[in-house]
C-alpha cells in the first residue's frame, strides 16, 4: 500500500512494520519476523518493479521481529543490508547482525534465525544514495545500535521502535532488557529538534504530517519516560478501544 508518494507499508507483515521506498532503486526499511520474504518479494513484483531492483536493505535495530526475514530478502534479491556496528557481532566472515545482544545477556535460543551478514555498517550522519538521500540518525536507546532513517526530500523519518504513531499521535517505548533510559532520553531530545514531517514506525500507523512538531508537544507534556507499569495498565483500555499494543497509551 503506498502511504505516501514512492513509500509503500508492506501488506501482510503482522507484529511489526515493513516499508518499501521507491527511487532509482529499492530500498526495504526492516523485513519483519521471518517468514515474509515472499511476501515482500511479491509485494515488488505487483507494483510494477523486480526484486533484483532492491540494493539496500535498512536495519532500524536487530530486534527479530524488523529482522527475521532479512537474511533470505538480501540473498534472494541481491539488496546489502544497511545497520549501525552497535546491533552487530563481528565474526569471521565480518559483522553480522546481533538478535541475541539487542536482549541482553540472557542468551534467548532463537535457532530458526539464520545469520545476516551486513554489508554497510553506517554511522551518525552518514547519507545514502537513496531516493532523495536518506540520512542516518543514530538514536540508541531502544537498544544502542538503533538508527532512524530520514528521507531528506519529503522529511519522513523511518523511527523503527524509537518512536512510534497511531496514526495521529506520537508515542514512545517502553523500557525493554537492553534499554538505556538515558540514552533514549537524549535521542528523543535530539529527535524532536529536528524537522520531519511523516513518521513510519516500526509498529503502529504511520503519521503523515507535523512530526517533528508532535514530538516536541509529548515531550514537554509528558516529560516522564513511558514505563512498563503504565504500559500493564492500559492494555484493558486498548482492548476496548482497538488501540495499538505498542507504545504508551494515553
Ligand atoms: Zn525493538
Ligand atoms: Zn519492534
């Protein structure tokens, strides 16, 4: 579904948020759990454009859930995959994305992911040629190596789980293992000095205006991190309203 001139939201993925950006070439920002490779493969055929056409691959953090079907989408289409050294473990075919680290010490055994070399590692600032130049914000917090990815012509921001929308409204994360509160803190403050105008989350709706604005209002509104008891106690409301399980409610 094209939810704004060139960005497609990739139908069928569940949980969390796949996105695809047209330019000269392709680029997928996330791939969901594993499983939807031919999906999102026939989601590129279906508007007119070939798999092969995909060159990057962009990691808004390594949780499993943005990047379980990253492995088999990059070796079936030929895309590099794009992330930040932190969510990576250097091993001797170079660095790959870490599912384990982004939880913490206690090692989850997940063998049903396979590993997914990174092809790029980027850093604060770096633009790629993507589009109309896609620039990377190195926003740690959720876990260290998240980035978002902000496309400088129309100023959407790809926030992954750094923030997230419900499609009017801007929401923040709630503290998972691995999280470093102060670090979100001052990624958030970063965040909401600049200027974006749609926000495509890795969970949620996206928002297609006054981003950078909306941030800002949460911010001094609610200047108290989201927290897991908070979170606990508005699920009954969310069920009830049909609102989304991600993020502070309000
Ligand atoms: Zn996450
Ligand atoms: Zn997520």
């Amino acid at each position: 579904m094209e939810i704004l001139p060139g960005i497609h939201a990739l139908p069928g993925i569940n949980w969390s948020k796949a996105y695809l950006i047209e330019g000269d070439t392709l680029a997928l920002v996330d791939s969901g759990l594993p499983w939807n490779s031919g999906r999102i493969l026939k989601y590129i055929r279906k508007i007119g454009r070939k798999p092969e056409e995909l060159s990057h691959l962009l990691v808004t953090h390594a949780h499993p859930d943005h990047t379980g079907s990253a492995s088999s989408v990059a070796r079936k289409t030929g895309a590099q995959v794009v992330a930040h050294s932190a969510d990576t473990k250097r091993r001797r075919n170079g660095a790959n994305l870490s599912y384990m680290g982004v939880f913490g010490s206690a090692p989850i055994p997940l063998p049903f992911f396979e590993r997914t070399p990174v092809a790029t590692l980027v850093n604060e600032g770096d633009v790629l040629p993507i589009a109309g130049g896609i620039r990377i914000l190195h926003t740690p917090g959720h876990t260290s190596g998240s980035v978002c990815f902000l496309e400088e012509s129309t100023k959407t921001l790809f926030s992954g789980d750094t923030i997230f929308s419900d499609g009017e409204r801007i929401s923040r994360s709630v503290p998972f293992p691995g999280y470093d509160a102060v670090a979100y803190r001052a990624s958030l403050e970063r965040l909401a000095t600049l200027d974006f105008e749609a926000v495509c989350g890795g969970h949620g709706a996206p928002l297609k205006s006054g981003g950078s604005g909306k941030l800002q209002e949460l911010m001094e509104a609610r200047p108290e991190l989201p927290t897991w008891r908070q979170f606990f106690r508005s699920i009954p409301r969310r069920v009830k309203k049909s609102r989304s399980m991600t993020g502070e409610d309000f």
